[in-house]
C-alpha cells in the first residue's frame, strides 16, 4: 500500500460527487502529495481515469477491493 497525505471517503456518492470532493481535496495539497479516495460508485474507476488525464495530475493507483474502489492521485 503506498503512502498518502490525504484520504477522501467519498462511499455512497454517485457521479459527480466523487470527482467534485476530489478536485476539493486536491486543492488542498502540494505539488507532488497523494490523495487517497475511497468511492463505492463503479462509474467512478472510468471518471478517475478521465479526470487524471483531464487535470494532469498522476492517477498511481486504481483498485477494487469487496466493492470499494481506491484511487490514488499524485498532485501534478
């Protein structure tokens, strides 16, 4: 498991939601810090990967696990 600086839990949400809290939280963060979110929304693997390229920031890691889905995105 890689490090993170900060974690989102967006379970529950449907698209946009995820995304939105996502770019709120990025924000936040410096240059180079990883953002670890947790969605519970299918869609949202596809949106993670269109939202990274979009925004230039790193999609590292992209994973399902008991129908959670983790992502984690370095800031660019």
């Amino acid at each position: 498991m890689a490090n993170f600086d900060l974690e989102l839990d967006a379970s529950g949400l449907n698209c946009p939601l995820p995304i939105l809290r996502a770019k709120k939280s990025l924000a936040t963060l410096e240059s180079g810090q990883v953002l670890r979110i947790i969605a519970t929304d299918p869609g949202s693997v596809k949106d993670f990967q269109a939202f990274a390229k979009q925004t230039g920031n790193e999609l590292i890691e992209s994973h399902e696990d008991g129908g959670k889905f983790y992502f984690l995105i370095r800031k660019s």
